[in-house]
C-alpha cells in the first residue's frame, strides 16, 4: 500500500503568518496534535505541534533552568530558546525541517521514517504542496483494511498442505519441520528446531497461508549445549 491509499484529507492547516494562540485554536478545534504551515501560495514552510506551543510565559509552562545550566548553556542557543517561548508568531515557533513523503511511497517506507525520526506524523507533499498526511492512525487503518478474511471458497486440505509445506521451504529456521498434517484445515506440525522463537515462527509461517483454520504445533525445541541434553 501507497501514502495515498490511507492519507488524511483534505489537510487542516496554519497560515504562516498566524500567531501562536490561532494555532492552537486551530489545533484544538480540528483535535489534532500538529499541522503543516503554509504560505500564501499554499506550500509547506513548517510545522507546528502540540510541543512548540506548550512551554510558554502566559501559561507559566516555559521549564525553569538551573543555575549549572544557566552558566553552562550558550548564548546562541539561549537566545533560540528564548524566541521559540516568547514569540508571538508561528513562523518563530514552528519546526522548519519537515520529513515528507509523496503520494507513492510505500507504507512501509512511512514506518521507517516515523522511527527513525521519533516521529508521529508524515506530511504527503507533491510539487511543494501538502495533499494529505500520514499519521500512526492512518498506518493501523490500513492494517486493518489488509486483514484477511475467509475465502468464500476454502482451498482443499492436500492444497493447504503443499502450501504450507511450501511456505515453511522458505525458511532456513523450519527445515526442521519433518511432518505436516491437515484435516478440514486444522495444520499439526511435527519435528525439532533449536529454539522457542523459530517454533513460534513456524506457526505464524502456517498460520498466513490461506485456509488454515487453526494450527497444532507440536514441534519439539530441542536442548542446547549446556541445557542438560544429550
């Protein structure tokens, strides 16, 4: 799945020559969290969040430092601090490096970003312009629109069984899988592996593959060196 298939839209945003108290007038009316702040021609220059509005002098939230800190801190980096508390305006306050995506990334490559950045949310941009947005939300709703449900016409159990068979071929940490069963798609699974997390993912392996019912696993990890084996 692609950014465009699950993305939010159209887009709540922030002008940005908005103050820092239509912001957060804009963000409580809409109940989100952050917003794309754009230009007068409609493109992204930021973005503001809860996070930037939170530490300010008129609700007596800007964290007090100590005194190490005080004598430690560079004047630079004072002075930015002091702006992004202090100003009025969303373009002093507002995240300047924005991380994006276009309307053909994949999902997957979404998810990666949101990690990697420790972020909850990817604008969806094309030609400069903000078309839609990807949160956390939107990636569970397109799980949840992938989750598969019973085929109107369930493939045969000696089907199942190749399949699966086939399906476990695939990894080197089921090779010690030595039987499979199935009956109205019930799998059993016989054989030895050398750990509790490849016989769990044996079972998840026979559980994706299409008309299994339920799955027995009973295959036997067995004892490492030092585990009181023979």
């Amino acid at each position: 799945m692609h950014a465009s298939q699950v993305m939010t839209r159209p887009v709540v945003t922030v002008p940005a020559d908005a103050t820092v108290y239509a912001a957060a007038d804009i963000l409580l009316g809409a109940r989100i969290s952050a917003a794309p702040v754009v230009d007068a021609d409609g493109r992204m220059v930021g973005i503001v969040s809860e996070a930037d509005l939170m530490n300010r002098p008129e609700s007596g939230t800007v964290p007090a430092k100590s005194w190490l800190q005080r004598l430690l801190a560079d004047e630079a980096r004072v002075a930015r601090d002091y702006v992004r508390s202090h100003s009025h305006h969303v373009a002093d306050v507002m995240t300047r490096k924005v991380v994006t995506a276009d309307e053909r990334t994949p999902l997957q490559d979404i998810a990666v970003l949101m990690q990697r950045n420790g972020i909850k949310r990817v604008p969806v941009v094309r030609d400069g312009k903000v078309i839609g947005i990807v949160s956390r939300a939107n990636l569970l709703q397109g799980l949840l629109a992938r989750e598969p449900y019973p085929a109107t016409s369930l493939p045969g159990d000696d089907e199942v069984r190749t399949e699966v068979s086939r399906a476990l071929d695939s990894y080197r940490w089921a090779n010690g899988v030595s039987n499979v069963v199935v009956d109205s798609g019930v799998v059993s699974l016989w054989g030895h592996v050398h750990s509790p997390a490849a016989k769990e993912a044996i079972r998840v392996a026979a559980e994706n593959v299409a008309g299994v019912r339920r799955v027995m696993n009973n295959v036997v990890v067995m004892p490492g060196p030092g585990d009181g084996g023979i």
